[in-house]
C-alpha cells in the first residue's frame, strides 16, 4: 500500500463515546491525571482511566509491593485510593482544570452491592464518560475469589452495574483464567457494553538472599511488554466471541503495539506499565500515530480495528 498524503483521522469511538485519538493511560498508572499533567497537556490523549476507586479509603497493600521483572513488572498496590467520596469532591473538580476529554471512570468493590453503589454515585459526574468495572477484585462473600475468574460472578456485577447507570459499562477482565472468552461472553449476556482487556498475570519474585518473596503480599500482577503477546491473543479471542467494543491493554509501549492490538480486535488502547518507565510515553505514542497510519496506508485509524480478521477470512 503507498504512503497518503492526507492527514489520518485518528478518531475512534467506544460504545457511542468519541476520543479523538485510542490512546488511553491505563487506570493504576496515571493516578488522576494530576502528576502528568506536569509533564504535558493531558488534552492530547484520547481519554485516561483513573486509578482503581473503591467504596472505602484504601492504604493498599503494605510494601514492598513493586518488583522488577524481565520486560515488566509485578505489583501488589491493594487498590490504594481515596474512596469514590472524596474522588468525586476533590479529584473531579481537579480533573476537569486540566483535562476536558473524556474520562474512564475505573471502579472496584468487593460486593456486588459495592460496585452497584460506587457507579450509581458516579451517574452525575458528567466527565465520567465510560465506568470500567474491575472484576480483578475479591469477592468477600465467596472466600476471596475474584469476581473476574466466575462467569456468574462477572455476570452479576455486569448486571447490577447495568441496573444503575445510563453510562457505557466497560467490565474490565482478568486474564487468570482458562477461558477469558467464557468471562466475556458472560459479561455480554448480562449488559456490558464493552470490555477491556487484559488485567496483570498474577506472578511472584522469590529474594535469594531472605529466601523470601519480594512482594510483602508475596503474589503481585505482571505487566509490561512480557504481557503484550498474552494480549494480542486474548484480545483476538474475545473479538471473535463477542459483538462489544474492546479497549485491548497489556504491555503496550509503542505505536505499532497500538495498531497491532487494534488489528487484534480492540478499538482503543490503554497503556500500563510503560508510563511509569516513561512519564511522556502517551504523548510520544499520540504524535507518532499519523506518521504510522502513513506507512500502514490507512485514512481512519478505526479502519485498523480487527482487520486482521477479514485478512484471515480471505486467505
Ligand atoms: C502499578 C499498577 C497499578 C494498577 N492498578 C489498577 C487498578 O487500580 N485497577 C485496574 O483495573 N487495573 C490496574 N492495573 C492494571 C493496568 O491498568 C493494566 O490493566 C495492566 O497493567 C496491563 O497493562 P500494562 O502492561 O500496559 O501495564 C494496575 C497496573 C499497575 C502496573
């Protein structure tokens, strides 16, 4: 395909929300917005994800829970946070200085009455354009399990969810699972408008010298460009599962991993890992796009969302 002139349209749209471009931080990795929008204007990204925001305030989990891994990371925060409360007297107001795109509201809970309750306070925020549910969470009332790895489960908080807001529903799955498909398939049924994918692989670093685990939690999520294999295939998977718009996430860190995760399946991309590496790494990502929509040869950069599909199909 030869190079065009044009200047791309890097619009993309999720469940009827416009971002003029699919680059999103991912939600952990970017607080509120507020420490990067020292670095750069956040008004150049498609949208940002906010930090997983429970009930309750949270201190998280106690440290060390950061440890390095070959091409990653692992990470045992515990959901640190200020609670939905003071999220939407004190960060929502701040956000809206410095941001005014859309903003994916992530959620997380340990009940399905929490998650319910959490959205429901969220519907007159109007920033909040999209509620990304966290099923990566223990359920309290099923010895700690979380809801992510039950179909019945993530189809329960899907529904409930569903019942309390005119929002678009993203639930956002785990990968530590047989079948993220299954998950998938079961958070459609139930009302989800979309899902994103993936969350962190549970992993663990053992010290040689204490012969003890490096997380205080001793299990931490991986990250980071080890993940982006993982998924690419998972994002491939649920794509040919379901009708829903995918946000594809894990180990992202450059423009040709945003465009092969959308040839994958996903209609926007958020990036992890690779933010705290590199504070500027959105912004490099966004100014790199129309140079690589050139060299792909495509106008729209929604046209590149599942293309390797039909590809497959006509082979
Ligand atoms: C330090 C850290 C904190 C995270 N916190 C959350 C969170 O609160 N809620 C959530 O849904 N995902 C959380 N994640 C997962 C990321 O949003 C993302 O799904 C995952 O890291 C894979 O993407 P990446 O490889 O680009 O980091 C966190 C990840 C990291 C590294």
């Amino acid at each position: 395909m030869g190079e065009l002139n044009k200047t791309p349209d890097l619009s993309v749209t999720l469940a009827g929300v416009r971002l003029k471009n699919p680059v999103i931080p991912a939600s952990g990795t970017f607080g509120y917005g507020r420490e990067y929008a020292e670095f750069y204007d956040l008004n150049l990204l498609g949208a940002f994800a906010w930090k997983g925001t429970t009930a309750q305030p949270r201190d998280g989990n106690p440290p060390p829970r950061i440890a390095e891994a070959p091409a990653g990371m692992l990470n045992a925060i515990g959901l640190q946070n200020p609670g939905i409360d003071a999220v939407i007297r004190e960060e929502v107001p701040r956000i809206a200085r410095t941001f005014q795109g859309p903003v994916i509201a992530n959620v997380g809970g340990f009940t399905v009455e929490e998650y319910a309750e959490n959205c429901r306070k969220l519907e007159d925020v109007e920033q909040c354009a999209i509620l990304e549910i966290n099923i990566s969470c223990p359920n309290v009332h099923a010895g700690g399990r979380n809801f992510g790895t039950d179909p019945k489960a993530a189809a329960e908080v899907t529904a409930a969810v569903r019942r309390v807001t005119r929002k678009p529903v993203f639930m956002k799955l785990t990968p530590n699972v047989a079948d993220i498909t299954e998950i998938a398939r079961a958070c459609a049924d139930a009302g989800a408008d979309g899902l994103c994918l993936i969350n962190t692989l549970l992993g663990m670093r053992v010290d040689l010298n204490t012969r003890r685990p490096v997380l205080a939690n001793r299990t931490g999520g991986l990250s980071g460009p080890a993940v982006f294999p993982v998924a690419v295939r998972m994002v491939w998977d649920v794509y040919e599962a379901v009708r829903l718009p995918i946000i594809g996430c894990g180990g992202v860190s450059r423009a040709e991993d945003v465009a092969e995760m959308m040839l994958a399946g996903a209609s926007a991309v958020e990036i992890g890992a690779a933010n705290l590496r590199d504070p500027y790494l959105c912004k490099r990502i966004v100014e790199a796009l129309p140079d690589l929509c050139g060299r792909l040869g495509v106008e729209r950069i929604s046209d590149l969302t599942g293309a390797a599909h039909e590809q497959e199909a006509n082979i």
